[in-house]
C-alpha cells in the first residue's frame, strides 16, 4: 500500500489531497500510468509531467524512472518557485 498526497492545483484536478492505493507499478512512470488510466481527473492532473515535480518519502527525485521498491509515500505537486 503507498500513499499519494497531492499538492496545489494537482489536488484541485484530482479532487482530494491524498489517498491509499494498491499498485503493481515498480516505477514513478509506471504509477502515473496506472492512475492516468484510471479516471479522467488523473489524465487532467498529469498531462504535463514537465509541470509535475514528484517526491519519495520526502525526497525529492528529477528522473520519473526512478523504483518504488520500499517507497511508502508519493507526493505528486508543481514546480516550486522562489521569491
């Protein structure tokens, strides 16, 4: 079991701020993909991976291939900027 939490105006697209799944995904990509087949508000909320930042328990990965093995948290949310 991992936990999504979503972040900004990803959680606005989804339509909650986090959520238990069930996964057979080993990889950040292949999550997303699960979910984007999932629902329509899934394909919204990813249809620019470019605006998409994601993190694994907490830390902060750049490369979508990245494994889920062990990974109990995902966060998904958009780019941070600074001011």
């Amino acid at each position: 079991m991992i936990e999504l939490l979503y972040f900004a105006w990803v959680r606005e697209r989804i339509g909650l701020p986090k959520e238990h799944i069930e996964t057979q995904a080993s990889t950040v990509a292949e999550l997303i993909n699960e979910l984007i087949a999932k629902e329509d508000r899934y394909a919204l909320a990813f249809s620019d991976l470019s605006a998409i930042r994601v993190a694994l328990d907490q830390d902060l990965i750049d490369d979508f291939t990245a494994s889920l093995e062990g990974v109990r948290e995902v966060a998904f949310f958009p780019p941070m900027t600074g001011g």
